[in-house]
C-alpha cells in the first residue's frame, strides 16, 4: 500500500490551541476531517511504523479489536483515495 500524491493531512488552526486534522485533495479541493487516528495510520505507513502495536500502545485497543479497528480505517482511506491498494 502507498500514499496517493494527491492528498495531504493539514492541521487547523496552525497555532498552538485546538488542532483539527484535515485530509486535503489537492486535485479536487476536498476536504475531510479526520480524528488524529487516521493521522497516526498515514504516518505509519509513510515511515513504516507498525500501526497494530501504535493502537493498542497509544489508543489503549484490545489485542483483539485491533485488527478489526485496522481494517476499518484502511478501508475508510482506500475507498477515498487516500491510501492506494497496489
């Protein structure tokens, strides 16, 4: 799996209060906000991070959840083109 190109995650305001995490289509102009777990699989796919162990260490999922919480969000990124299925 790989990033598409033409998303970016964006975070509003840019100043230190109240983030929101903003996934931005540079080609369409779409904008979706996303809670920080989505950041969090992005991010472990861009730097190859293991996303299982990231939800049960920082999100405090069940060892038998995780997968199913996994599977969700990477399919929740596919069906937006976020995340290509290559």
């Amino acid at each position: 799996m790989q990033i598409s190109k033409n998303w970016f995650i964006r975070f509003e305001p840019n100043f230190q209060t109240t983030q929101n995490t903003i996934l931005f289509n540079k080609v369409s102009g779409e904008l979706f906000e996303v809670t920080e777990v989505y950041y969090d699989c992005i991010n472990s796919l861009r730097i190859g991070v293991d996303f299982q162990a990231l939800l049960m260490e920082k999100y405090a999922v069940n060892a038998g959840d995780v997968i199913d919480v996994e599977d969700t969000i990477l399919k929740n990124l596919i069906s937006l083109g976020v995340i290509l299925n290559e």
